[in-house]
C-alpha cells in the first residue's frame, strides 16, 4: 500500500542483521521512493512538506506530533521488538541514585506506552 510514497530514512537506519524482509517476507526490502536523511530534525521536516511521505520510528510522543500536525499508526505485520538495557555495579559508589534513575525512567516509559496505545 505504500509503494507509490515516499519512505523519509535515517541514513544510518540500515541493521545488517534484521532488514524488512524479516520483518515481513512480502515486503520489499527498498521501495521506490526513499529519501535519506543524516539529520534526524529533518525527517519530521520532510515528512511535514512532501505530502505522502512515511517514515518507520518509535513512538513519538503526541505532542510533537500534534505540532507537527502528523498522526502516527502501529504496524500490524511487525514483530521486532527493542530491549533498552541500564547496566551498573550494585555495590558501586551511587548504585542508590542509579537506581532511582532506573525506577524513573521505567515509570516514564509507562507513560508514553499509555500514549502510544491512544
């Protein structure tokens, strides 16, 4: 469904170990249409000026996207998920406030899964 848009690409987006047809075998592995870009400020930039244009990305939170006046869809065919890892000593000099960074950054991780769902 996508084919006749143009796909907005970081230029370093490429994984050698995980491409699209992984993800989906029917999916083409390069569309048509594919801009990179090596600023990543610039997708949503491109993306607010060519009209059809897509880009794949993790959630965005909603208020730079209602900025940018842009909506944002979860795709069903894919599966890959991302493991964020925060690894430190547990006796180390600080491991209290590492690990109230860690419980904050879990409990706002929550929240912007809660506005991805919306």
């Amino acid at each position: 469904m996508l084919r006749p848009f143009t796909e907005v690409v970081h230029g370093d987006h490429r994984n050698p170990s995980l491409t699209m047809a992984r993800i989906d075998p029917t999916l083409q592995d390069t569309p048509p249409r594919r801009i990179y870009v090596y600023d990543r400020g610039s997708q949503i930039d491109l993306l607010k000026t060519l009209p059809g244009s897509y880009m794949w990305a993790s959630p965005v939170p909603a208020d730079i996207l209602e900025d940018a006046g842009m909506i944002q869809r979860t795709a069903s065919m894919s599966r890959v998920y991302n493991l964020d890892l925060l690894i430190w000593r547990k006796n180390s000099p600080g491991s209290s406030l590492v690990r109230s960074f860690a419980d904050y950054l879990q409990k706002y991780a929550g929240e912007l899964a809660g506005e991805w769902e919306e």
